[in-house]
C-alpha cells in the first residue's frame, strides 16, 4: 500500500507540474510574449547542442573509466566463447554507429530546425520509400546478428566432441553440486523419489552404472584443452549456470535436464598470472533471480592441467563407497579410481 501511494504521489506531482507549465506558456502567449517563448527556443536548442557534444565526450569518457574493470580484457577462458566475444563486438559497432548516427541527427535537428518566422514545416503523410528504408535496413542486419547468434548456441548446445568429460551439474537453494561418471563413463541414473539427506542427489543405488560416480560439492575440476559437457539439472525452482569468463550460461530447469559443453583454455594458475590476481577464481554463477540468498549462490571452477586433473580424481572415492563402505571392497575402490584416470581423453 506504502508503495502504491508512493508512485500515486509522484504522479499527482509530475501532473501538477505539467499543469502549471503549460498554464504558464498560454499566459506568456495571451500577453504578447511570443518573442519570449521564441528566445527561450533557440536558449533550448544551444542546450540540446550543448547536451550532444558532452554527452558523446561522457560515454567515451565512461568507457576509457570502465573498459578495463570488465571481462573482455582478460578475453574468452574458453574456445567456444571466442566466438560470442566476437559476435557481441560486432553487434557493439554496428548498434553504437547506429546510436551515434541518430543522437547526432536527432540534437543537431533540435538546433538547426528551430522556430522561426520565415519558416514553415514541411508535412507529408506518406512516403513508401522510407517506410522501406527504416524497416528493411533493419530487419536485415537484425537477421543477420541472429543467424550468426544461433549458429553458436546450437554449437554449444549440440553434441558434445565423443572425448568429451561429462559433468552433471545441480542446482538447489542455494548452492551447486557436481557428479562425474567413473570409469564407465555413464552416469547413473537418479529419480527425485529417491532424494534423502544421505543422497541429497536422488541417486538410483540400484543402477550398477551409479557405483563408481563421485559426487562433489560447490567446487568443479576440469582439465584444460578438453571438451567438458555439462549435463544441468535443478532440484526446485529455475536456476542458471552463469559461466562469464568463458561466455556461457544455461538454465536449470525441473523436471527438464539441459545441456551446453565448452573446451576450457586457460588454468587457473594461468589466469592468475595473466589478471596479476593471487586470489582469482572462475566462477559459477546463478543468473536467474531463485530466492531470497541467490547473491550467495555461488560454485568455483577449478581449471587445471591433464596431470592435476588426474591427481584429484585419483583422491577421489564414489559416492557409493561412501554410503554402503560394507558393500564396496577396499580394492575394489582404489582399483576402479585407478582405472579413470587410465581412461581419461589426453590434451591435444
């Protein structure tokens, strides 16, 4: 209600100030003041002159203060988002050379186009050329950005290279959870039934492919130079996996698992070196407003060379082992860790 009487209030006013604005200038006119309301004019159209040349000097301005504080000097940390980097600077040039031509157009009209006695506006109703010229221009370049666009996203969401590493990502309030198939690279199959505090996953036990899966929590390992395939799941309402550094995102959606894969290809060592940050990390973002602690929704990408990568697979234990350690041989577990790093794809 608070907030309803609030925007009520700001319109009575805007309302209120109109009124006496427009009640001003039929004054001034029923006086005589014409020549007033004409010197005010051309006071205007120097403003709007005024107002084109330093608003055109604060955007670049802004851009010199700004242009290093985001992600595009670090460039794409994935093959693939080279792709977007160069997409989204095309679609910058071609709209910024737009808006520059229009506001210029549109100020330097304001000035040049001002009242004057000698002069008369010129009306037309109709005119099918630049109906064509303001419709087609547009609607072809439009094409064109979108073609471009759509021929990436069926990439990263089409089939994954074979020697991909496939990593099951899943969202909940409010944090990220990842699965990596073991050496039988399948995953195991889950059913939301099956979801207890233990196997907060859903994980089908039954399933002998879900045996040698390890389940980790907030922090994903990847290797470098290796197409990862990410398999998205949510477990409650629409989540996003926000990937900035490398270009991508995907929502997790219930009930509705969803796909995108990316060749990482710098480390994380690397980057640090390259960004001169000790602490950087990449990050796994929620990019869809999920809940009152989203801000806090947060995974890191550990992006490490094939030998690393092997290491900390290697520490690993499936989550089978975990939770039924009778079950599972102390053998049979360090052989089965043994044998995933044997299968793994090598760099390229």
């Amino acid at each position: 209600m608070k907030e309803f009487l609030m925007i009520a209030l700001g319109v009575l006013v805007f309302v209120v100030i109109f009124q006496i604005a427009k009640a001003s200038e039929y004054v001034s006119v029923l006086k005589g003041e014409a020549k007033t309301r004409k010197q005010n004019n051309k006071i205007n159209a120097f403003f709007l002159l005024g107002f084109l040349v330093f608003g055109l000097i604060g955007v670049w301005y802004c851009n010199e203060l700004y242009y290093g504080k985001t992600l595009f000097p670090q460039g794409s940390a994935s093959v693939e988002g080279e792709e977007i980097d160069r997409m989204l600077l095309i679609t910058i040039a071609i709209t910024g050379f737009v808006f520059v031509i229009t506001q210029a157009l549109l100020f330097w009209f304001s000035f040049k186009y001002q009242e004057q006695d000698n002069r008369k506006a010129l009306y037309f109703a109709h005119s099918n050329k630049l109906e064509l010229i303001w419709t087609i221009v547009p609607a072809i370049t439009m094409m064109v950005l979108v073609v471009f666009g759509l021929k990436a996203w069926f990439k990263i969401t089409g089939d994954a290279p074979k020697d991909s590493i496939v990593v099951e990502v899943t969202g909940h309030q409010f944090a990220w959870e990842f699965r990596y198939p073991g050496a039988d690279k399948v995953l195991g199959k889950k059913n939301y039934k099956l979801t207890t505090a233990k196997n907060n996953l859903g994980v089908d036990f039954d399933d002998p492919a879900s045996h040698d899966d390890i389940h980790v929590n907030t922090t994903m390992h990847i290797p470098v130079g290796v197409p990862v395939k990410m398999v998205i799941h949510s477990q409650d309402v629409i989540h996003d996996v926000g990937l900035p550094h490398f270009r991508l995102k995907m929502d997790a959606v219930p009930g509705i698992p969803t796909t995108q894969w990316f060749t990482p290809k710098i480390t994380t060592a690397d980057m640090k070196k390259k960004t001169g940050n000790p602490d950087f990390t990449y990050e796994i973002s929620c990019d869809q407003l999920c809940g009152a602690n989203h801000f806090a929704m947060r995974g890191v990408i550990i992006v490490e060379t094939m030998e690393e990568y092997k290491k900390w697979l290697a520490e690993q234990t499936s989550e089978y082992s975990t939770l039924f350690p009778a079950k599972v041989p102390t053998q049979n577990v360090a052989d089965s860790a043994k044998l995933v790093t044997q299968v793994l794809p090598q760099k390229k």
